[in-house]
C-alpha cells in the first residue's frame, strides 16, 4: 500500500495533527478507512525519508481502492 503526499491546505473536514512543527493533514475519510496512520522519519545520506503506514490494512489496493480517487 502507498500513499501520496502533497503540500496542500486543510479542507473543512480533514484531520490535522501537528507534530515537532509539522502539521498533517488527512482526509477524514482515508482515517475513517485505515483507521490512523504512523509516520516514522529517518535519514537516508543527506535527506531525510518518512514512511507512513496504515493502523489497519484493507485487502486489495491501488487507486482504485483509494476514497480519494475518482
């Protein structure tokens, strides 16, 4: 499972959650499917990755099985 990230501002029903400076943003929707998600950040060379993974896997996957598309 993937998720994209962009640099976006809140619509009226997403969830925000600030952290170390940064605020997240998600659709309530994608929360409301995967049940949360954990961010773990490391560094890889000079930049600095973050990994999200979903507090609770679905079956299938892809775009199609994403709220957000479509």
């Amino acid at each position: 499972m993937s998720f994209i990230l962009v640099l976006d501002g809140p619509k009226d029903d997403d969830v925000q959650e600030k952290i170390d400076g940064l605020t997240f943003i998600v659709e309530q929707d994608l929360v409301n499917l995967f049940g949360g998600f954990t961010i773990k950040s490391f560094r890889s060379g000079d930049m600095i990755r973050l990994m999200i993974t979903p507090d609770k896997q679905i079956e299938g996957g892809g775009c199609s099985s994403c709220p957000s598309c479509g």
